[in-house]
C-alpha cells in the first residue's frame, strides 16, 4: 500500500520539480551520453535503450499487443521491451532499470516456487516456460529465479507497522499476466495479451487497464467487489522489523526450501565464439563472496566503456556508464580507451591478448564531490527529496532539511529520526553517523543495492513495541505461572520485556507480548528449535486488528487452508485467497492450525470462516472454535467449506459440492458472500473404557476417558474397520495418496478384502437410545448419522416415509442410528441400490462394548478398549454457511478473471 502510495504522490511532484533520481548519489544534472548508448532512441518513459533490430520470428508490441507487420522493430536493451516505431512516442512503461526509483518505500516480495501457468517475467519481459520461475506468494509478480534479484520491490503492503499515515487507499498496480478477455476500465478494449506482458491490474480492487490508460485512473481504490469480506490494511498493525515478510504472512519455509533447491543456471547464450565472449560479472563484494554473477556477451573488440554499459544493463543500473569501471581479480581497472581484447602495437598493429580474465568487478568511480538526495517521509509533503552535497553527519543533517522543508519545527532530540531503506530492509542510523561513509559502505557490497538504497527523514513519535508471538505445542491445561516457569527454564525468557497475555490451556498454547526487538526475535528463532515434553514448539508472529477501524458493515473473512488436501490443489487455493483478500486473513493449517487464526480475529464483531480442506479439517476448526468460543466477541461465527478431501459429506449436504475440481478462487468468495446461514447439530461422544464381565459389570478401568466431538457420524465395526485399513495404508505411504481417485480405489481395496469377514456386533454390544434398550439384528456395522450423507454422499437412511420416525434433519437435535450387514450391503447403499436399516432416532445413546472394536468419528478411525460410549448434545448449534440455489449474476470479464490465477469451472454445488 505504501508502494502504491508513493508512487501517487510521485507523480503529483512531477509538475513542481523534476523526477525522482535514478539513485541516491546521482548529483550531476543530466549523465553524459556514453559512447554505446549515442545512436539508441530516447522516449519519454525513463530507463528504456532502445535500438532497431531486423525481426526473424512473428513479434507483438509491449506497448499495443499488436503485431509487429515488418522486419524492423525497436527492442530495449535493458528489459526487452519491444514496440513499432510508431508506438516509441507513446511508450508510458518505465523501464525495468527505473522501476525501483518509482517506489519511495520498497516493500519485499515473498517468492515461492511458481505455478503452471504461462506467464511472463516481471523484469525481463520474455516468457517463463521451460525456465526456472518463481511466484510472490502475496502479489501477482512472476519472474525467472535469477531475475527475482532485480524485480522492484513493490509488493502489496497489507499492514501498518507503526509508522504511515494514510488519508486514501490508494491502487496498487503491477503490469501484464492479465486472463485474455480482460478489458480496460477506460476505454473498454481488450488490454490483456496471451503474447506480451501486456495490461495493467489493481491487486486490490482487480480492474484492469492499458498501460496508458490506467495514468488517469482515480487514484483512490474502492477494493472492488470483495470489499465487505476483506480485511483492511489500514485496520492492522504489526511490528514486523527483524521478520522477514514470510515470518509475518506465515508462508510455509517448505516454499522457501523448494525455492532452494532451484538451479540458477544464469542467461543461456548461443552466439559464435569467434566474434562473441562471455564476462562472469559481480557488482560488488557480497556478490563475489556468495558467487552470484551476472553473464554478461560483448563482442571480442569491445572498448571498455561499452562493456561497462552492457554490465550496468545486465544488473539494471540505469546510470552513466562513464562513473563506473571494470576491475579484474587483480583490482587492475581498465582505461576508457582500451579495447577488451587487444592493445596496439608500437607500429599500429593489434595484438590479442593471450588471457583474458573472465570474472570482473564492477565498481563505481571515486567522485570528487557527490549529491546525496534525502526524502522527506511526510506524505503532504510537495517536495519529493532534499540534496545534500556534504558528508555530514545525521543531526545535521536534519536540521539543514527540516530548514529547506519549511517546517517550523525546532529541532530537539526526538523530534526526527533518520533511516534508510536497503533496498527493501529498514535500518534506523544514529545521530553521529556520516552518510556519505554510510553509502559508500553499501556501495562497496552491491552495486544493484546501492542504486535502490534511499534515505528518508521521518518524524520520531513513542511508538511502544508490541510484538506478538503465539506459541503452541506446550503441555495442556496449566496454568499461567506454570507455563510462564515452562518458557523460563527452556526459552530463559526475560520478564521484563516478555507478558503472557493469552493462555489457551485445552490447546497448550500461550500469547507473548513482547516490547523488544531483539528479544522477540530471538523468542522466535529459538523455539522452532525447541520441544517441551517431547514436543515441538511452533511459535509464529501475529498481527492486531484494530476492530475499532474496521467498517460497520464489513464481515471479514477468516480462510483455513489445508495445503496437503484435495489433490495438493490447497497450496494453490492459498495462494489464490491470499492474493485476492489480505494476507493476515489467510491462514495455513499447517503452520500452528486454527489456533493462530481465532486468536486473530478475537475481538472482530463480526467475521465469517471459510474453512478449506476435508471433514477432518473442517472438525479441526469446528473443535478448536467450540474450545475457545468464550474468549472471541463473536463466538458464533458462520462457517463454509471448500470441499478438498475424498468423502466430503459434510460439504455437499451444504451445496458446496463434492470436491474441488479447480473453481476460480474469485467466484468461490463471492459464493461465500452470498451464502445463506443454517445451523446445525454438534455431539459429544464420551469413550470411558472399561472392562466388561460377561454379565456386563464393570472390572476396573482400562484407559483414561476419552471425549471427542462429532459433526457428521460415528461408525462402530465394519465401517470403520475399512477406515482403519485405508488409514493405515495412508500412512505406511502418505506420498501416493495426493488423488482423490486413488483414494477411492484403495478404500474399495479395503473393502474387498472384508468380503469374507463376519462380525456378530450383536453379540459384543448393547445399545441404549433415550434410555430405552434397542435390540439389534444381526449386524457388522452400527452408524449413527447426524447428516443425510454417508460414505462420499450415500443417503444411508433413506428417504422413505416412515410412521416410526421423524424427517431427518442437520439441526433437529436427533441421531439417526443405521445398521449395515456387511461390505456387499454398504457397496449396495454407495451405489444407490438399498438403504441401511433403520434402527433408532434419538438424542441421547448409550452404547456397552464387551470386545475390542474399530471405530471412527468422521473418518478419523481407532481401535476402542471395551466400555461405554455415550453421546450427548455438545452445547449449542453450529453455524454453517450453505450454499445459495440461485445462480450467481455475471461480472464483467476483467474483473472475474482478472483476480486469480486459478482456472475457472463450472459450478460444482447442488
């Protein structure tokens, strides 16, 4: 958000003064036109080289998508923009090299391994198939993993940390890998491209533009059509210095470990040898120390200052050519005049050098006097920098800017602060500092850092430190002292600095409040590697929603994603929803399960849940909400469901359909916000095991009670006995069951392999409905059915009228109880061919079990000890969210398809 609106307020200065630098020592007023650089074109949009080039293969227009007719065409040498001649006068699109001098506030990205879909690279402007690519989790930029180091850091700031103001909200827009069918907001064209990187796109609000269109757009953002159900940046604050952006988002490391094992293979070059030569080049001593170099093919008589230029353009560095120089491994530097591969001869004759090095160093040239340009971090400001040509110090030098500016402010200590972006990390410099040494420091370790590294001066306010850090996986029901003596003896806590502010005892789990830095940071890093009671502690950084900000009317949406569920198409779904609403409303269930998020959302008003997994994710949630429901202002929040795992039932008695089969990420949320409230009946199931005599007296206890809740129903015997084998199977090879077909096929596996198995329930259970004794018939299954869906949408009790007993219902407050026969009568019933039979309906059982026996609780099975079980009403009714009948009316093309990257299908609810 920051990004965006520097960049508004950018072009409000253009008018006054001139642009913003090219970097923070570019004092000299116009660069002197290099030698290489004296025959390209210039065009209005700042960074671009552009040259003309004979075209050998069909060519569409960055700028129109058209096709170049022809054989001429104008490319950039820098980031291949490529454009008719008629078009270079209308080009608007800022080179790749100036896009970091367009962002005041940089704000970093958080790169994962990318999609698979065709995309575009944000920095060099060609395709990503057949290439290595990575994504940013939070917003829509795509790049080759060696372009990501020059991407502009302009991601999407989804949070306060403290210190911005903002009177708008403002668009933020990223170019190109707009869906065809995309039309401008403006002119209503086609502005999107399946050939170019093409078009322009709110991340929040979705609209979407021209290149040139979208310069006379309003600047402020109406978030679009999800408005309602997002979370609004300007409502959350975090303390996010020393956390990187994946830290603060909770992004999987496993992205960042896939991202690793990426192969930077650097640019592939297939030019002659014999009039080409490929450069290792390393801008800086950071560069040379890690081995990141940049290839960079000149011709083999090349004088040096073009090769210069042609390493500044390989690293995006958009400045004179004529400041810079070549250094070998020797720290020799070449003359300007020198030609790379030969030097004259007393009698004019050249001469090849025999060895030329392979690897140099590109440095910046020691200047006599150089321009330091400050920025002024007040967002009314009219004035974008101030220059500052002395190496002073930093007191004074705000008060020499503070002077300039105007503001009638006398300076004391703690009036401004002084800090400097580098070149997406915020560092905070003290009053004695010298900011010249300072950047000539970064300049020495990177010359890319160096170029988007600005100074800012800011004013200084007592803004306490607030950290907040959820640990979980700590031992459960203790008290707060105790656990706060766990934290000391493992964690050596300082009491100072550190509260425990929340304590989820039936979780295990505390919340820190932390007023230091260095201390939250090391809290986090050490109990990731930290277990307690043989248990590992999960700690994770969590944001504060100011409720009291939020709009009346707003309902945020809470999502759940499980990333392992439904054919590993979760992972995409989250990445969907956290690009379409606000990262922090996103959660991974994963990383610290349902916890993090109910803590979050704690004093929302209002708020809805979108829980995105199979049944046993869906009762992950439904149980940690029903533990914790006390502590949340909106106790009752409505639940939906994205149906991600194999049966599903609890999904499609809600119309959300029987599994996810790619439905757009968009369409799903305004599903969501369209959806009508029900409710529906939760049940406790309390197993105390016992041991059973013959006569049914009880002989001492076997194992501590155990309680669990149930949403959809409870199978004794056959039934869960296949559960049983399936899970098993599950776990012996959890790799092979990511398709829900496989699934199904060893579940049937299962199955079959029971055809034989004869089990006399009858015989090793009593049963007790409403206190009144049901005898049983000859069964090998006993199923009690709180939802009309059973086994992946088998109607298991049947929809036969029956005097006996009441229309079953998902909130009547009564259990329908069903006997099966074997595995040949539940084929019968999945197919649609019987029924179960019916035994009983009622709200309170009892069940007595003489023998060990397989159980499941909605598809979670066991082995049970004997004893009792009995189920009861578990408190009040859940809401649920369920899907509407009616069709959704149609959005514009641009705005359904413009905000997701997933494929759209066709409806799947019922």
């Amino acid at each position: 958000m920051a990004s965006a609106a520097d960049s508004a307020r950018a072009k409000n200065v253009n008018s006054i003064m001139e642009s913003p630098p090219v970097s923070p020592l570019s004092g000299r007023e116009k660069p002197k036109q290099s030698p290489g650089s004296r025959s390209r074109y210039q065009v209005s949009a700042p960074g671009h080289s552009f040259r003309k080039v004979t075209l050998t293969k069909p060519t569409f227009c960055h700028n129109c998508s058209d096709f170049i007719w022809g054989l001429n065409g104008f490319i950039c040498e820098v980031c291949n923009f490529m454009c008719h001649e008629k078009c270079l006068k209308m080009v608007r699109t800022v080179c790749s090299c100036m896009a970091p001098t367009q962002v005041q506030v940089p704000v970093a990205h958080c790169f994962g391994p990318a999609g698979q879909k065709k995309r575009f690279c944000c920095v060099c402007r060609k395709h990503l198939e057949g290439n290595t690519a990575v994504r940013c989790e939070v917003c829509e930029l795509h790049a080759h993993y060696d372009c990501a180091t020059f991407s502009c850091g302009d991601c999407r700031l989804c949070h306060q940390d403290g210190s911005q103001d903002f009177d708008m909200f403002p668009h933020h827009w990223r170019e190109g890998n707009i869906p065809s069918g995309a039309r401008c907001e403006v002119c209503r064209h086609t502005c999107s491209s399946s050939d170019v990187l093409a078009g322009m796109r709110c991340q929040w609000c979705g609209i979407t533009t021209h290149a040139a269109c979208y310069l006379i757009m309003p600047p402020e953002c109406g978030l679009g059509r999800l408005r309602n159900m997002l979370l609004h940046p300007a409502c959350v604050r975090i303390c996010s210095r020393n956390f990187s952006k994946m830290h603060c988002y909770r992004i999987s490391e496993s992205y960042q470990n896939e991202l690793g094992k990426l192969v930077e293979t650097g640019t592939k070059i297939s030019i002659s040898t014999v009039k080409r030569q490929v450069l290792k080049v390393f801008d800086g001593d950071d560069a040379v120390k890690r081995s990141h170099f940049r290839l960079v093919s000149i011709h083999r008589i090349t004088k040096n200052v073009e090769v210069v230029e042609s390493a500044l353009r390989a690293f995006y560095i958009p400045d004179d050519p004529l400041e810079y120089e070549l250094q070998d491994n020797g720290q020799q530097a070449l003359v300007d005049d020198d030609v790379l591969n030969h030097n004259g001869s007393p009698d004019n004759q050249a001469i090849f050098k025999e060895n030329v090095p392979e690897a140099w160093l590109l440095r910046a040239k020691p200047q006599e006097t150089e321009v330091l340009k400050i920025y002024a971090d007040w967002l009314k400001v009219i004035v974008a920098y101030i220059s500052i040509s002395k190496n002073s110090t930093v007191d004074s030098v705000i008060k020499e800017v503070l002077t300039q500016l105007g503001k009638q402010v006398q300076f004391t200590d703690g009036v401004c602060s002084f800090f400097l972006h580098i070149p997406v990390q915020r560092q905070v410099l003290t009053g004695h500092e010298l900011l010249l040494d300072k950047l000539q420091e970064i300049r020495k370790i990177s010359l890319r850092q160096m170029n988007q590294t600005r100074f800012y001066i800011v004013e200084s306010r007592n803004r306490v430190v607030q950290v907040n850090l959820l640990l979980e996986g700590l031992p459960v029901q203790l008290s707060k002292e105790e656990y706060a003596d766990l934290l000391q003896e493992h964690l050596a806590i300082k009491s100072h600095l550190v509260t425990i502010t929340h304590v989820y005892g039936n979780q295990g789990a505390v919340v820190l409040q932390i007023s230091c830095f260095s201390e939250a940071e090391r809290i986090y890093m050490l109990a990731k590697d930290t277990s307690v009671s043989n248990q590992q502690l999960t700690s994770l950084v969590l944001p504060e929603i100011m409720h009291n900000k939020l709009p009346k009317d707003d309902s945020p949406l809470l999502v759940f994603v499980n990333p392992k569920s439904g054919e590993l198409k979760g992972r995409e779904l989250l990445y969907g929803f956290r690009k379409l609403l606000n990262p922090h409303q996103v959660f991974d269930m994963t990383i610290g399960g349902p916890l993090s998020g109910l803590h979050t959302f704690r004093e929302v008003p209002r708020f809805r849940v979108l829980v995105c997994g199979g049944d046993g994710t869906v009762g992950w949630v439904l149980g940690v909400l029903e533990a914790i429901r006390h502590k949340l202002v909106c106790p009752e929040p409505p639940v939906g469901i994205v149906p991600l795992g194999t049966g599903n039932d609890l999904a499609r008695i809600l119309r959300w359909g029987a599994g996810y089969s790619g439905e757009d990420p968009y369409h799903i949320l305004v599903s969501v916000d369209e959806a009508e409230e029900v409710q529906i009946d939760r049940w406790t199931i309390l197993l105390d095991a016992q041991e059973i005599t013959d006569d049914g007296k009880e002989n001492g206890f076997l194992e501590p009670p155990k309680i669990v809740q149930m949403n959809n129903y409870f199978g004794l015997g056959i039934d869960a006995e296949v559960s049983l084998d399936f899970h098993h199977a599950r776990q012996e090879e959890p790799g092979k069951f990511n398709s829900r077909f496989h699934n199904k096929g060893v579940y049937l596996k299962a199955g079959l392999q029971k055809l034989s198995h004869t089990r006399n329930l009858h015989k090793d259970l009593k049963l007790q409905v409403d206190k009144q004794d049901i005898e049983l018939p000859s069964i090998e299954g006993l199923i009690f059915l709180n939802i009309p869906s059973w086994g992946s949408g088998a109607d298991l009790w049947g929809s036969e009228g029956d005097s006996r007993y009441g229309k079953p219902r998902i909130d009547d407050g009564m259990l329908e109880v069903v006997g099966v026969t074997g595995v040949v009568h539940m084929g019968q019933v999945q197919s649609g061919m019987r029924s179960g039979i019916r035994l009983a309906q009622g709200n309170y059982v009892r069940i007595t079990v003489t023998k060990p026996i397989p159980v499941q609780v909605d598809g979670e099975p066991w082995i049970q000890a004997p004893g009792h079980i009995i189920i009861s009403a578990a408190g009040p009714k859940v809401r649920m969210l369920r899907k509407s009948k009616h069709k959704q009316k149609k959005q514009s093309a641009s705005l359904k398809e413009g905000l997701s990257e997933s494929p759209s299908s066709s409806d799947g609810g019922q």
